[in-house]
C-alpha cells in the first residue's frame, strides 16, 4: 500500500467509536442502529433535536468527535424511554444519551449554558451535600440559575402557586433552613470520593 493510500485509511479509521465503545455506557451499541429513525419519532422532543439519535450514532461512526461531544442533543434526553421501548433491535438509546452526556462533562466539553445540564449540576450538587434533596433549596437556586432578575420575575409568578402550597401543608419555609439529610453524611462522602477515583482511572481522566 502506497504512503498516500496509507494516510487515507488513517484519516478515516474511527477512532471515534472505539473511544464511545470504551468509556459511554452502552457505546457498544452504537453500531447496531439501523438508521430507522423510530427514536426520534417516538420521541416528544423529537422536532427540536440538534441531532436527533439515529443522527448522533451515525455522526459517532463518521467519527465526527467534536460535533458529537459539544452538542445539545445528548442534554435534550428526558428519560421517557420511548426509544427503547420502539426501537425494532432494542438499542439502550437512552442510556447511551446519558452517557455520550456525561462523557463530554467529564472531559469539560459540554455546552456550559444548556439549561438540563445547568438543572443537573444544580441537582446533584443539592442532593449530594446532604443525601437527600432539600426541596425547597433546590427550587429557589433554579429559580436563580439565570440570575437575580430572572429569579424575581419567577418568583412573582409563582407566588400564587406558593401561596396555596404553603396554606395546604406542602410548603414548609423551615426546611430550607431545618433540612438535615440522612445519618452518616460523611460516609455517603467518602463514598463518592472514591467513586470518582476508580472512574477516572478506569476512563485515564485521572
């Protein structure tokens, strides 16, 4: 094989797909779709993709890394599992969403202003600090995730809303200020510290 066809077929090995079978949950899977599109019809978020997932895993074995990594679309998953329920060779669609997702924010390429992963990092950072979710915490810093003018148009249109939850017995204002969480916080701690570790040694992000 010449020098030049050489360079060819290494410009066009897909690297890509052996790095998504390796460190997505599910990745493996990528390369069994059909190109049916049953999963972005079934889904209800269907019409506004970037990328809808037929295009995704299609755009991964064309090895179109950064397309892929820094889209929206992975973040537009809302769990329904439609996909999967639909799709005719039972692809984990929406497990490989999640993970192509959670992937980019690990290699700190994900969109910083797609709302889901804001609303994600939000909730995480809310339900691991305690062990279990202060609800009202929780509201009020998405209430403010677009900042403070944001907040208080939010909140004015809430009111209503808040009011009757807070006459029928649903909003406690205390918990903000009351909420304890679970027994052995520390524990739940070092647990996840050492989760992250095996993960980025397993993925060689460490």
């Amino acid at each position: 094989m010449s020098d030049a066809n050489t360079a060819m077929v290494e410009k066009y090995r897909n690297n890509f797909l052996k790095e998504v079978e390796a460190n997505v949950e599910e990745g493996e899977w990528v390369k069994m779709c059909m190109q049916c599109g049953v999963c972005s019809g079934s889904c209800p978020f269907g019409p506004h993709w970037e990328h809808p997932p037929q295009e995704i895993f299609m755009m991964i074995r064309a090895g179109k890394r950064d397309e892929v990594l820094h889209s929206d679309s992975m973040w537009m998953c809302t769990s329904c599992y439609n996909c999967i329920v639909r799709c005719p060779r039972e692809l984990p669609i929406t497990h490989i969403m999640h993970g192509l997702a959670n992937y980019a924010h690990r290699l700190g390429i994900a969109p910083k202003m797609n709302p889901t992963r804001r609303f994600a990092k939000i909730f995480w950072d809310n339900i691991t600090k305690s062990g279990r979710v202060n609800e009202l915490s929780l509201s009020l810093k998405l209430y403010r995730m677009d900042g403070w003018v944001s907040f208080v148009k939010k909140g004015l249109q809430m009111a209503g809303v808040g009011l009757g939850m807070f006459k029928t017995g649903r909003l406690d204002a205390m918990a903000l200020f009351t909420h304890k969480g679970i027994e052995g916080k520390k524990g739940l701690h070092a647990m996840l510290k050492k989760a992250y570790e095996i993960e980025d040694k397993r993925k060689g992000l460490a």
